[in-house]
C-alpha cells in the first residue's frame, strides 16, 4: 500500500507541476514559460511579411526561440509595455536591450551569429559563401562582402522582429551606407535605434533635417561639423566611436536618410545579395535581387544605383545611365551616383558631362578621392595635363596611400616629359606592393635613357667645331 501511495503522490506531480513548466509540445506551435506565451504563429506572421520562404521559417524560429529566452523576453515585454508611452524611458529600455543583444553574441560583425546568418542567407538561391568566394575579386573584398552582407542589414532586420514582437512599431531607415531601426514618437520627433552602432538617440526630424519629399531627409546646413572634424572622427574608424554630441552623429552616420513605411530591411538584403552576384559576373541574378528590392521599395536610391552600376558593368550604357539618374533624382546629393555616372559618361567619350558630374560629386563631398582621380583622368583625355596633376595632388593630399592617383600621376608626368618626377611616383607605386602598366615602364625607360643620351649627341657637333677651329 505503501509503494501505491508513492506511486500516486508521484504521479500527481507529474500530471499538474510539468505542465506548469511550460514544455513546449511536440507540434512546435507554442514556447510557453511561467509569465508569458510566444506564440510559433506570431513569428510566423512576421516572418512572412519580410519576405522569407516558409521553408526557412523553422531554422529563423528556432534560433529566435533560444534569443528570446536568453533575453528573458516575457519580463522585457512586460517592462516595455511600461515604458513605451514615455520617449526617455523607451531610449533607456532599447539601450539595455542593445547591450544585452551584443553582450550575446548577436552583433558581433567578425564572427557573425547564426541567427544573424540565416536572416540574411535565407532569402539566397544558392550557397552564398560560396558564390562570394567563386567571385574574381580580391580576398579582402571577398572577405569585406561577407562582413557586409551580414552587417547592419541583418542586425537590423533582428531588430525590428525583437521591436514587432514587443508591440513597439518600428521602422527602418536607408541611407546611402547604412541601415538602421527608428521609432516614430510623434509627427516631430523620432527615437533612432541603431544596433548595429549601439546608438539610441531622440531626434526632431523637422529641426535637424529638410524635407526632400518621398520620405527623404538631409541634414541641414547649420548642423553641419567642419571638414577637418569629420576626418577625425572617419580616422578613428574602425574602432569604436564616441561623442556626445548629436549633430557629430548626425552629420557622420546619417546625413541623409530615407524613413520607411515598413519594418523591413529586406529590401537592403535583396540590395547587398545582387552586388555579390554583380561582382561574380552573374548579372542576370543580380537584377532579380535588385528588381526585388525596387518592387518593396521603389524610392529607395540605392537600388537603383547599384542597379545602374551593374548595367554598366554589363555594357547596357543607357539603362545604367537612367538608374544612376534616378537615384540622383531619389537623392539630390548622392555623390556616388553622380561619379558613378561620370564613370559612364566617360566610357562613352562624353568627358565634359563626366567632368560636370564629378565637379557636383566634389562640391557635395570635398573629400571625395576618386573623384578627383577620376576627374583628373578626365582631364587627361582633355589634353589638360596640369589640371590633371593638380587633381592627382589634391587625392594625393587627402589620402597618400592612394596607389591609383600616383599611377596616373606618373603618367601626366611623362606626359610633360618630366620623368624624374614619374619616376618618382613609379617608386612610390612599387613601395606600396602594387605594380605599374609594364608598357608604361619600357617607354619611360626608353624616353630616360634618350634624355641621359640627348647631351652626348648635342656636344658631339660642338666638339667638331672647336676641333676644326684648333686645327685652323
């Protein structure tokens, strides 16, 4: 009677206390804990509408499952229904979140989680490593193609599931290099939440930022820092930066911004996957990723830029010439597009276009160093050699570790039959471990070797005069 008693009490146990534990059943359609339900459904919805295939919902859920508990999900639920009705405590809430998502491991750039992985390789045909190492580019920029691809893009996207599934409506912003969540507050003010950055800061859009239409900001002209502090901070990339100030982050990191109507970041996703195809040479996929993100979001100018660039690269002059005009259209001041369609001009003989287009991406970016390379060469083509050298000087000046400008440099040089001064720039090339055109070393050989020669055959007709003159 004893060992029935025992077996009862035991079985009793089992049957009220394990469900109160929460163990999730075996169809997968609930994680349920002590204080809260996350429901398989709801993930699902979101999932969704960014965009992924049904067939990666359950690896993304999965991972998102062991996020979520790490993060004790129901209590930050609880204590963001507390705080999102008041601005400071909402920056403060999305501040501790961004340290607990890094103190994990999942903004790590280096070494990418793989939660942070799958919603970016996800949305890939193929095995995109492997696409990225196939592609006939260096291995740092294979190496800077993966980082990128899993950087803001993804981090961001994470961000605005976490956001969605706290009941906080979110947003994405795009700008030309980044990407990044934001909280509208009121018709004013919106809270910048930038994981990738751990940067959490309140902004009045309308006191900060004109208004281009089509959801498109740009810093205005009074909250810009000067030149010379902006190369401090940009040399103190890559590490960590810092400041207190809000125009200093404004003006660095998002001086232009195009604020979504949607969570998604997929459209930047779809952006960053048709490069790695551009830069393999399949040009067919990188357009349906392109074609993908322009469909979501057809103001976004990055798409069609890159779009542009990859037309070009394919020889179809003309529709790159329209998308890099549409993405300056998107964005008046998008001085990569402007050298990018100088790029074009000039492959098509058309070099005073090119020149008016790197002189606008000059004027929007002072330190725009291909542009003045690029308008140097330009100048070339001209017959304008000092307004050349004067170009090559000035990329020269703003970075002196630019191999190109010296190669082009020595080039104009020769040009003016200065061949010290090319010699000079050739050494500089050679000391920086790269190598300059092997035709273009034999003929300035040739033409220093004529030069040492030129003296020997001027004084030889004046020796045979003073010879003529003694023997007489």
């Amino acid at each position: 009677m004893a060992r029935l008693r025992i077996f009862i009490i035991f079985f009793i146990i089992v049957l009220f206390v394990f469900p109160s534990l929460g163990l999730a059943s075996d169809s997968g359609q609930a994680y349920e804990n002590p204080s809260s339900t996350i429901v398989a459904g709801q993930i699902h919805q979101l999932l969704k509408h960014l965009g992924y295939p049904e067939n990666t919902w359950g690896p993304i859920e999965k991972e998102l499952i062991v996020l979520l508990t790490k993060i004790d999900f129901p209590r930050l639920k609880q204590e963001a229904n507390q705080v999102k009705a008041d601005p400071l405590k909402l920056k403060d809430f999305l501040s501790k979140l961004g340290a607990l998502l890094e103190q994990d491991g999942y903004i790590d750039r280096q070494d990418p989680h793989p939660l942070i992985k799958l919603l970016t390789t996800s949305f890939a045909n193929d095995d995109i490593s492997q696409v990225i190492f196939s592609s006939p580019i260096s291995f740092l920029q294979k190496v800077d193609s993966k980082k990128a691809l899993v950087a803001c893009t993804a981090i961001s996207q994470l961000g605005s599931i976490i956001l969605e599934l706290l009941d906080i409506k979110v947003r994405v912003v795009f700008s030309p290099a980044h990407v990044f969540n934001c909280i509208p507050l009121d018709e004013e003010q919106v809270l910048f939440v930038d994981f990738s950055n751990q940067i959490f800061e309140i902004v009045d859009i309308d006191q900060y930022y004109y208004n281009w239409g089509s959801r498109t900001r740009k810093l205005k002209d009074e909250h810009h820092i000067s030149l010379e502090r902006f190369r401090e901070i940009d040399a103190q990339l890559p590490s960590e930066y810092q400041t207190d100030t809000l125009e200093e982050l404004l003006c660095f990191l998002y001086h232009y911004i195009y604020i979504s109507d949607d969570y998604a970041t997929t459209p930047a996703i779809y952006i960053n996957l048709g490069n790695i195809y551009s830069q393999q040479g399949n040009y067919d996929e990188a357009f349906s990723y392109f074609n993908k993100a322009i469909a979501l979001e057809p103001d976004n100018a990055e798409a069609f830029r890159e779009r542009g660039i990859t037309y070009g690269n394919k020889g179809n002059l003309d529709q790159a010439s329209s998308d890099l005009g549409k993405a300056i259209e998107l964005f008046p001041d998008f001085a990569d597009a402007y050298h990018d369609r100088a790029n074009v001009y000039s492959t098509r003989g058309d070099i005073d276009n090119a020149i008016s287009d790197l002189n606008q991406a000059i004027i929007i970016n002072p330190d725009f160093v291909e542009a003045y390379h690029d308008r140097g060469k330009a100048y070339s083509v001209k017959g304008d050699t000092d307004s050349a050298i004067s170009d090559y000087d000035k990329a020269i000046e703003i970075d002196p570790y630019f191999s190109d400008a010296y190669q082009s440099r020595a080039e104009a040089y020769f040009s003016k039959q200065d061949y010290d001064k090319s010699w000079a720039d050739v050494h500089t090339v050679e000391d920086f471990g790269d190598e300059m055109n092997p035709d273009f070393i034999e003929k300035l050989k040739h033409a220093s070797q004529i030069r040492k020669l030129f003296p020997i055959f001027l004084s030889v007709p004046i020796l045979i005069v003073l010879f003529y003159c003694f023997l007489k």
